[in-house]
C-alpha cells in the first residue's frame, strides 16, 4: 500500500456508554479516558482520529483542543456544522488551534440533519448550497487577508483572520473532509472538498463514485488541487479468519437481540449515502471477499453498516484494494475502542505500510 496513504481512527465523543458496542467503563468520556485513547494512537502508529459531531454530545472542538493539548503528534480530524459555526468564527479558531498544534488540524464538514432549533439554525433546505459558500469563505480566510464577501448565506468585510495559518510544504490550510452521496453533496465535493469521505460500500460502488467525482470536478471547472478519497469503515480485526468470523457473526446475533441498542445513530434520518448502505445487505450478507452486510439490518448506521472481516492479512488485503481505486485516507474503527486502537494498530497498520 503506497505510502502516501494516512491511517485515523474514531473517538465517538458521546455521552452515553457503550456506543457501537464499546465497554461501557465508568468515565468512559472523561479528558482522561479520551487521553488514553489519543496517546495510544500516538503509541500504535495511528495518525489520528476522527471525532464525531451532533447536538446532544459535548462540543467536537472543545474536546479536539483538549486533547491536541495532551499529545503530541496525535491529529484531531474534527467534524463541524455550517450553522452552529459561522465561517469567520470557525476560521479563527482553527487558525489558533492549527497554530498552537504546530498544523495537527484537519476538518470534517458535516450536513446532515441535526437538532437545528436546539442552537438556533435555521432551515436547511438549501443546506449543501450554504455548506459550499462556507467552505469557499473559510478557506479564503485562512489564505487571504483583507477578506470581503457577501453571499447568500454568509457577507464579512475586510476580515483578516490571525494568527495566519501557516504553510507547511505543500499543505496551504487544514484539510476539508466531506462526505455525502446526494448528487447536491457531490457537486459541492466536486468543486469545495480536499478529501470526500466513503462509507464502506463494495469496490464496485466506490469506483463508480470516484469515476462519477473525478467528471464533475472537471465539470464544474475545480479551480482546486485534484480532490482526494477516503474510506470511513468498521474493520473487525481477529487473530485468525475463523475467530474474527465468529466474532462478527455474535456481535450482530447481540444487535439482533437488543434491536440495535448503541448502533443506531444514524438512523433518524435516513441520508442518501446511509440508505444505500442499509440496502447492501439485499445483495448478500456478505459482498466482494469479506465485506459484512448483515450489521445493517440491525440498527448498523454509518462505519458500523458494514464492515470488513478476518485477520490482519485478510483486512489488509481488502484494504488494498481500496487503495487501489484511489483511496488514501482511512478512518477505521471497531469495538472496545481502545483494545482494538492497540490491536489494529500493532497487527494491521505494519501490513498496509509495508
């Protein structure tokens, strides 16, 4: 696997226990428990983790700076909303954080649905349109100065924003992950996105996605560096085939028991890119060589839709052939969190760097 290729992980950042299948552990979203998280993916080989979002869990960036503040090269991949955040706001505070990190920032926009009257959004029926303008302004403002702009959505003026992001060989500004498979959310990752994030769909899907984003960039006349691909994926990792088999087969026997209790977050609104995940499962419980598909019909939502099953070498293979496509981001998880960061980690990263 090229070398070129980044490994995350995912810290769910959630208020209740046992999220997806995690141990339920007292203070399991204490700064210290979190901490143990992010320095083990220090220690493991990881380069960082992404964070979720949504009203109702503690604020993502609070909980980014926290813990940036803990480590050292660990690179938080923090997912926002358009609407709870304004782009000069957002732009300034990522500037300080990317600043005081030494460029440990990355972003994951985010427009889905959400609790919007909880923090006072509003519609969001044109909500890609606004995501595009914020995305365009904020990166105006992190490599521009004396910024003025006066959008449908969003209008400043002679906005400098300080500290100034600094350039670093070739990164200009904090990456922009995107995900989405509505044809308004390809357009703005076509045009706006450094990097437009996959659920784990089958091979076939994702090239077809990328073949489908790589014409509208043309397209829609992309004025930025050529978008890149990423893969957000649960990978349930065993020692052996047989044990990660039975593994996987008794954890979706318990989901079917508790009706998906902890594995259904994303199922309140059924999103494009979400319903063609749960609709896997129709083709076959399990797709190309060992892409399970039974989680989603038990209350599997995003990552943990699908997931890729076996040993380290079985997964790694798979993985490659992702990479192959074109995919040089991976965001991979499984449950308990923390004894697969190790795991995965130890067993699975040394194969995909070698």
């Amino acid at each position: 696997m090229s070398n070129n290729s980044e490994f995350l992980w995912y810290i769910p950042n959630d208020v209740k226990a046992g999220h997806r299948g995690d141990s339920a552990v007292e203070n399991h979203n204490s700064l210290d428990t979190l901490t143990s998280h992010a320095r083990a993916l220090e220690e493991h080989g990881w380069k960082g983790a992404l964070i979720g979002t949504g009203w109702g869990r503690p604020d993502t960036f609070t909980v980014a700076a926290s813990l940036a503040a803990r480590t050292t090269t660990f690179e938080p991949l923090i997912a926002i909303r358009p609407g709870y955040w304004r782009p000069a706001n957002f732009a300034s505070a990522a500037a300080t954080l990317d600043h005081l990190t030494g460029g440990r920032v990355r972003i994951n926009i985010v427009s889905g649905k959400d609790n919007l009257p909880a923090y006072g959004d509003s519609d969001q029926a044109h909500r890609y349109g606004r995501t595009k303008e914020f995305m365009r302004l904020v990166r105006r403002l992190w490599t521009e100065e004396n910024v003025t702009s006066a959008g449908e959505n969003f209008r400043v003026a002679e906005s400098t924003v300080v500290p100034r992001i600094q350039v670093r060989d070739d990164r200009r500004h904090p990456k922009f992950y995107f995900g989405g498979a509505s044809e308004a959310a390809e357009r703005v990752a076509a045009t706006e996105a450094d990097v437009q994030l996959f659920w784990g769909e089958p091979l076939d899907g994702v090239r077809e996605r990328i073949a489908r984003l790589k014409a509208l960039s043309r397209e829609l006349d992309r004025d930025l560096p050529p978008l890149e691909f990423g893969l957000r994926i649960t990978t349930l990792v065993r020692d052996t085939t047989e044990q990660a088999w039975a593994d996987a087969e008794a954890k979706v026997a318990e989901m079917a028991r508790s009706k998906g209790s902890g594995w259904h977050d994303h199922q309140r609104v059924l999103a494009v890119g979400q319903q063609r995940l749960l609709d896997l499962h129709e083709r076959g419980d399990v797709l190309d060589d060992n892409l399970y598909t039974a989680p989603g019909k038990f209350g599997g939502g995003g990552a943990g839709t699908t997931w890729l099953v076996g040993s380290a070498e079985d997964v790694a293979r798979s993985l490659r052939k992702y990479q192959d496509l074109g995919i040089t981001h991976f965001v991979l998880s499984d449950t308990p969190y923390l004894a697969e960061i190790k795991r995965q980690g130890d067993q699975l990263l040394p194969l995909l760097r070698g």
